[in-house]
C-alpha cells in the first residue's frame, strides 16, 4: 500500500494533469453562468401558453421545439415535458419561486391529455391512451405514423407530480394533494403496474422491446408513488409491481456493461446507448447507497457501463469530433453507435447528461463519507487515475479527495465540449455535426437540450433533489430472489376532474381492419380518411395512417385495425361508417383522395376497450396512382 504522503504528492500532480488551466476553468465557470440564464429562458420561451417561441401552444404544453420543419419538432412530447419539468420543480424547490405557475399549469394541462384518446388507445376503460408519445400543440391527438406506445410518459410525470405533490405537503396542503393532483398520478401509476411487462418502444422512439431507461424510472415512480399514497391515506393501484419491476431492472446488467433494450424482432444494435446514463440521472437519490440495486450513478455498474459508453464514442473513425482527446476527457457523445439519425451525431443533452452522471457520483461518495472502487468500477477509475486500486477510502483519506478532484474536473471536461460547440448566442440545438463544422444540427432550440443545462449545474452546484430511496421499511429496494416474469396489476383510471380534465367515459368502440391494395412508391403514405373523430371527420391533417409492413411487390398491403370511436346510440345495432383512402405525396405535393364513397357496416360498440377486430373491408384503390416529386 502507498504511503498517505506518495498519495497525496500523487494526488498534486494528478489533479494538476487533469484539471484544465485557471485560464480555461475560468472561462468555464463564466460560460455556465451565462449559458444557464440562456437555457433557463430557452425552456420558458418553448412552454404555452406565452412562450416567445411557440405560438399557439396550450397552456402547460411543452413544446419539443419551434422548429416546423427538418425535423418538425412542434408538438408536446410527454417524456420532453415531464423530464423538462423535473428540472422546472427543482428549480422551484432551489428557490426560483416565479415557476409555480409554469407547474400549474402543467398539472392541469396534463390532467386533460390524459384524456385525449389517441391512436394508442384511451384512458377508460385500460389506460392504454397513457402510452401515446406526443400530442399537437393544442393538445389534441396526433394520428401520424409513430413508435407507440412509449411507456416512459407516465412514470416520469408521476414522478414530477409527486417531488412537486411532496412540496405542497410540506406546506400543508395534503387534501389538495389528495383530490386533485393524485388522481392525475394515479392514473399513471395504474399504467405502470399494468403494463410495466409489456413492450412498448425506447426512448428515441425507434426500437420496441422493453428499455432500460423506462425500467428505471417505471420502478422509482411505484416506490415514490406508494410512499406518496401513504401520506394521503389512498391506495396506490400497480404500486405492489415495484419489487418486480427491481428485479427485471436487474437483468439489464450484462456482466460488463448494461444492454440498453432487449429488443423484439430483428435489429441492429449492440447494446451499448446513452439511455443508460440518462435512466441513472433521471433517479439520482444522494442519499441512496452506491450498492442500491436502483442502479445510481455511483453504483459500480453504473460506472463500469459509464467507461464502456463513453469508450464507444472515443472511436475517432465514428466521430471525428473526439480524434486526440485523451482517456481522462470528457467528449462529445451521442445516443448509440448505430444511430443514423441526422447521421447520428453528437447530442448536447447527452454530453451534459453525462457530467451529470459525473457530478451526482460525487455527491453520493460526499453524502455518504466514502468511496468504494471494486473489480467492476475499477477500469473507471484507472482511467482518470492509474494508479487506483480496490479499496473503501474514506473522506478524510487523501485518495479520496484525489478521486474526487479527478473525478470533478473529468465532469466539467464533458461540460467544456458542450462549451466549445455552444454558439454565441446560447442556443442549444438537439445535436451538433460530429465532423467538421462541428456545427449545430437537427431541431434548433430543443427544450430538452436546455432543461439538461439548467439540471446539470444545480448538481455540479451541490444542489440535490429530494431524497426517494427508502432506507427502511417495505419500500425499501429488495431484489426478490426468483423473479416472477409476466407481472402485471389491473389499472383503475378515471378522469382527474378536479386538476381540470373533462368528465370523459369509455368510448364505445369498434374496431374495423381496413385493408387495402395500392401499389405506392418510397416515400408516399396512405390514409384512411372519414366519418367520426378517429377517421379525423373527413379532414386530411388528421386522417387515420394505414402500415405498410405486409407490402410486397407481388401484394401491395396497406392496412390497420382501427378503433373507431362511435358516436352515442351505436352500442345497440349495427351502423354504416363511411370512408376514402388518400395518398399523401412527397415533397409536400397535394395528396390523391379517391373518388368513391365507400362504407363499411360495423357492429354495435363496445365499451370494454378489448380493440377485437369486428369487420373487415378488403379494397383496391380507386384512382391515379403516385409518382415520386424526386425532391
Ligand atoms: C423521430 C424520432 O423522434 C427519432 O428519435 C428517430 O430517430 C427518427 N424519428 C427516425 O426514426
Ligand atoms: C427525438 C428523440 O429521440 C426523442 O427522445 C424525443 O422525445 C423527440 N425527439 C422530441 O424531442
């Protein structure tokens, strides 16, 4: 073993190699200053309904973006918006008292999306709604193509209602908590425990399958929720699936690294992806042990899959951004190696997210006196460190203050990429260009991108937020020895009336196959357009996507089941619907609308949400067929 005295002269020169310059540190101190007023203000000017940017957006509604085009971002993601107001009910907790009414209207606005039925489904009778990824900017459904359901939404805003329903407790205000914010919670609740087993697609909405992101943060809103339920006396439905869901969290760890997603069907993809950063960040409790199977940042597995995800973007052939920085530098890091998305570039929040990671690892060391390197965390540290070693250091241990250092200055390194890709005037785009330019790339002034600003220097400020591990009792996080697979709890649902959502009751449905034959090139898109609110009443813009995913050259299939919401007085006989199948062409050229009338006789509808397919049409399009814009 090394003398204190060798450790601490190695300590020196170590955290001096390490650290940037007092010249570069200052810059650096004063780029987050500014740059944190700039994103503060960039995720209020992207909030309805008096947002600078984004005109027109519902009060409460979180716009992903202003930008309309490449890539139309303009819509309210449920995942953007409850990670955005994390960051917003944080700032509140801090002191930044001006944001409460950002909260409320938070509250309200998504008291009545949660009852928008949407092409994922509806809230009554099954919760299945809740699932649905995005809504317009006024809050109405959006019937496009997309990767539905994310089970993400609803854990994440439970979790944002709780911190902010935990705060208003404090002040005394537990039956405003009780009737009008938990009901909101409590529907999200329900869909976790319902459907935390089933698949749903990831976080960047492209692979179904179950995500490990969405696990993680699926477990914290039942253990939070549960504890919530407590206090107010109610009880929590899907609550008691929190022991199962630890347990499969569990099985993401694959020996050396956590496997984002365990994907359905084929794919591409090795595993390796920033969800598994951004899940720890998104749970950080201070207070919670390094060894908490709830997987925080400072646990050695999360510091070991740390090394293997950064280590991955090093690769200067994949991103050339990164050729010649060293191994104890932070870097420019994107969501996965795969990712072909705008060329798969570099993200700002995810290089922010991962000095997160970072300065959260210190704070759980700080809080709890100590440090821990294991066979598992070890490759981490040696990195900033060579010669680190196994061993518990406690705080008053010069090698602890060394790591700490290290493992600080590493952290800002992340924040000084952000930093030099930031332009003049703070905007801070979704990604940058990982090769020259190295420019900002993909949606401008992405809200996301922003939040992750403002949450990154509350916890390199020492700024934390409340503590959510139990340390004792039942809710405290135990890994069931056999894990029970198929786990899941019968949702209750209702409209949380008293937070401002219509009184809305089960729609009665029936489910019709459309199926259509129309040979179409690469790049156009075929609609079903119609009578009632799911077909979109004959407008365009809303018009029902059919799939393309049984086409082939020999049969030209388009398809979908469709549940159409019908209207009062058809649950007992049968009713005539109709519709026209449209062609949306490329390049934004006026669509081809069939000219025909068709009707489909459906049976009476049903109230119990089973979706079961009740008629079936069997068409051929009737009219000129597309022909590529080549734009
Ligand atoms: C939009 C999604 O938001 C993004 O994550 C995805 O990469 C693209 N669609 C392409 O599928
Ligand atoms: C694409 C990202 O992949 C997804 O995570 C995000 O929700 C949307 N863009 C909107 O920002």
């Amino acid at each position: 073993m090394p003398s204190i005295a060798t450790l601490a002269l190695a300590s020196l020169l170590a955290v001096q190699g390490a650290s940037t310059s007092i010249h570069q540190g200052l810059a650096l101190e004063k780029y987050i200053k500014t740059e944190r007023a700039i994103a503060l203000q960039g995720v209020l000017d992207n909030i309805g309904p008096n947002g600078a940017k984004v005109p027109g957006a519902g009060r409460g509604l979180v716009i992903a973006s202003p930008s309309k085009v490449n890539p139309d971002y303009f819509y309210s993601w449920t995942r953007d918006a409850a990670l955005t107001f994390k960051t917003i009910i944080d700032d509140f907790l801090f002191g930044n008292r001006a944001l409460q009414p950002y909260i409320e209207d938070y509250i309200h606005s998504q008291a009545i999306l949660q009852t928008v039925s949407n092409p994922s489904g509806t809230l009554l009778p099954n919760g299945a709604g809740l699932g649905e990824p995005k809504f317009t900017v006024n809050g109405s459904r959006f019937n496009g193509n997309w990767g539905r359901p994310q089970r993400d939404g609803p854990p994440l805003r439970a979790v944002a209602l709780i911190q902010y329903s935990n705060y208003l407790i404090s002040q005394g205000k537990r039956d405003r908590v009780k009737t009008e914010i938990w009901p909101v919670i409590a529907n999200d609740l329900s869909y976790v425990g319902q459907y935390w087993n089933s698949t749903g697609f990831d976080l960047w909405e492209e692979v179904s399958g179950s995500s490990f992101f969405t696990t993680q943060n699926q477990y914290r809103s039942l253990v939070e929720g549960a504890a919530l339920a407590k206090t107010i006396g109610v009880s929590c439905t899907g609550c008691s699936q929190a022991p199962q869901v630890l347990c499969f969290l569990q099985s993401y760890w694959n020996g050396k690294s956590i496997t984002a997603n365990f994907i359905t069907g084929s794919h591409n993809r090795g595993g390796v992806d920033a969800n598994t950063i951004l899940g720890p960040i998104a749970l950080f409790d201070a207070h919670a042990p390094c060894d908490s199977p709830t997987l925080q940042p400072c646990h050695p597995r999360s510091l070991a899959n740390f090394k293997v995800f950064v280590d991955t973007f090093r690769n200067s052939t994949l991103y050339p951004i990164n050729a010649g920085i060293s191994q104890a530098k932070g870097i420019a890091l994107g969501r996965y190696p795969e990712d072909t998305y705008y060329n798969g570039n570099p993200w700002y929040l995810i290089t922010l997210g991962a000095a997160e990671f970072l300065y959260d690892a210190i704070a759980s060391w700080d809080k709890s006196g100590s440090l821990t390197i294991d066979a598992t965390s070890l490759p981490f540290f040696k990195d900033l460190y060579p010669l680190a070693r196994e061993g518990t250091f406690t705080w008053y241990h010069p090698s602890y203050y060394l790591l700490q250092r290290l493992v600080r200055s590493y952290a800002d390194s992340f924040v000084a990429i952000a930093q030099k890709h930031t332009p003049p005037n703070g905007m801070l785009a979704e990604q940058f260009l990982k090769s020259a330019p190295f420019t900002p790339t993909s949606a401008a002034n992405l809200t996301w991108s922003f939040a992750s600003f403002v949450s990154m220097t509350h916890r390199r400020d020492g700024h934390f937020p409340p503590s959510w591990v139990p340390r004792t009792g039942p809710l405290k996080p135990v890994v069931p020895s056999v894990c029970t697979p198929g786990g899941s709890v019968q949702g209750t649902y209702a409209p949380a009336t008293a937070a401002g959502a219509p009184n809305v009751t089960a729609p009665c449905l029936s489910t019709v196959r459309f199926v259509l034959n129309a040979t179409t090139y690469y790049g156009e898109n075929v609609y079903v357009t119609g009578d009632g609110p799911t077909l979109g009443g004959w407008d365009l813009a809303t018009a029902y996507p059919l799939l393309s995913s049984n086409y082939t050259a020999e049969r030209p299939l388009w398809w979908a089941d469709v549940p159409l919401d019908m209207p009062a007085g058809s649950a007992t006989g049968k009713s005539v619907v109709t519709y026209k199948y449209a062609r949306q062409q490329d390049c934004g050229r006026d669509w081809i609308v069939e000219e025909v009338e068709r009707t489909v006789e459906v049976p009476a509808c049903r109230t119990d949400g089973s979706g079961e397919v009740m008629a079936e049409t069997d068409d051929a399009f009737v009219g000129e067929g597309g022909k590529p814009g080549g734009c």
